[in-house]
C-alpha cells in the first residue's frame, strides 16, 4: 500500500440499547490498516426523487490480507468520517501481488464545520 493517503479502522459488531433495540456498535476490529481513499464521483440529483442532493461515490482500496465483511464499517482515521461498505470487490489477481480489495463506500457521519 505505497500510495496509502490514509489509515483507518474497521469498527465491526452490534450492541443492544436499555430499550433492547440493536445498534451497529464502535469496536475496532482492526486499527491503523493503511488504505487508499478518493472520491470518485458526485452527483447532484437523487435519481429516486426530484430533490436536488450531493451524493458522493467514496472508493477505498485496503490490502488484501484485511479480512472484510460487507456489515463492516470504514472509520478514516484522519477525518474522523464513518462509510458503511456498500460493495466488497476482490479484482483477479493475473501477475504479480495481490491488487487488494476494492470498497465503494457511503459516508454516515456529518459534514463537519
């Protein structure tokens, strides 16, 4: 992961509420896991309804020894911003090293200041 832009943590699990509802809980299953993360795309209609909305298309790539489960979730250790995973993608592996697994991500975080 030479071109690593920067590290995150794989928050993995649930956890019950006092009111027994199940919540997506914050424990790291893996820390400091070096990844590539870039927006690759915007869009500026939801294409369900009329409202005009920014959605941005987030890509990670992580090296191919994490373990990743599509209920995982991306916490970018530099921005502080949660992805929950929409997609898991592993390209072939033709020559050479693994390429490493390919996310496409959604941000649930907020936007900061």
């Amino acid at each position: 992961m030479e071109l690593a832009n920067t590290f995150c943590t794989i928050l993995r699990g649930t956890a019950t509420t006092p009111l027994g509802d199940v919540i997506d809980s914050s424990t790291p299953f893996l820390e400091h896991v070096p990844a590539v993360l870039v927006e690759t795309g915007r869009q500026t209609q939801d294409p369900s309804t009329s409202t005009p909305r920014t959605i941005r298309q987030v890509t990670c790539t992580l090296p191919d020894w994490v373990q990743i489960l599509n209920t995982d979730r991306i916490l970018d250790e530099r921005t502080q911003d949660t992805y929950i995973i929409i997609t898991v993608f592993r390209p072939p592996d033709m020559f050479g090293p693994p390429p490493g697994i390919v996310l496409a991500l959604k941000r649930i975080t907020a936007a900061g200041p």
